[in-house]
C-alpha cells in the first residue's frame, strides 16, 4: 500500500508532489530506467513538451508491462538540460496532465545537468513502482 503525505514541519510542496511516500506491504518493487523522448519506431522527439509526453508514455509502457499503473509510482526523477523557470513549468504542465487523472502524487526530484546521453535529449524521466 502507498500512501503519500507531506510532514507539516516541511514547507508544501510547490506542485504536484509529495514529499514522502510509504510503502508498507510491497511484494513487488519496478525500478523503470531513465525514459528520453525516443519513440518506439526510434525516432527522438523534438522539444522539451513532445519530450516529456514520449518519456511518460514510455513509463506507461512500462507500467502496463509489469501490470501496475500510474497509481503504483512512488518516485519519479527529472533531469532536464534547460534550467529556469520556463523549463521547470512545462515539466510541471505536462507531469501534472500525465497524472493529474489519477490523484495520485508520487515524490519527486527534479535536476537540471548539463547534458544527457544525447546532446538530442533534453529531458530524461526515470520511476519507481510498487505494489
């Protein structure tokens, strides 16, 4: 069982987010390696927007694969190339439209770098999951 909360003795999170998520009883644990904006035919999508869609679609997959969904995130990790506020809210608009559905508000970290494994990425999204 997950159960996300936020300790009042830690200011609120500034978005969709939680700063801790339990996890009691997990028989199952999926560990989802950093998705990038690679479709499936292997074409990379342009754009941090078209990125982030791919990355979260990919983590779907992924999801479905194990037979868990987006309810079962306890933690997703960003690293986006592009800092700034404009970087940080489109993450945030697209994260929130991905997940926004389900209620659900897994942890997050979110980390600016300097580069990917491809000068071609600008993000990369990686997921744990429990059940």
């Amino acid at each position: 069982m997950l159960t996300a909360f936020n300790p009042p003795a830690i200011a609120a999170p500034a978005s969709r987010y939680s700063h801790c998520v339990e996890v009691t009883g997990a028989s199952r644990w999926l560990y989802i390696s950093g998705q990038v904006g690679v479709a499936p035919d292997g074409t990379v999508r342009e754009g941090m927007a078209a990125q982030l869609d791919q990355c979260f679609a990919n983590i779907d997959a992924a999801l479905l694969a194990a037979r868990m969904s987006k309810e079962n995130l306890v933690k997703i990790t960003v690293y986006v190339t592009v800092g700034g506020a404009d970087s940080l809210n489109a993450y945030r608009t697209r994260r929130d439209h991905w997940i926004d559905s389900t209620g659900h508000a897994p942890a997050g970290t979110y980390v600016v770098v300097s580069e990917l494994a491809s000068p071609k990425f600008v993000v990369e999204v990686e997921a744990i999951a429990a059940e």
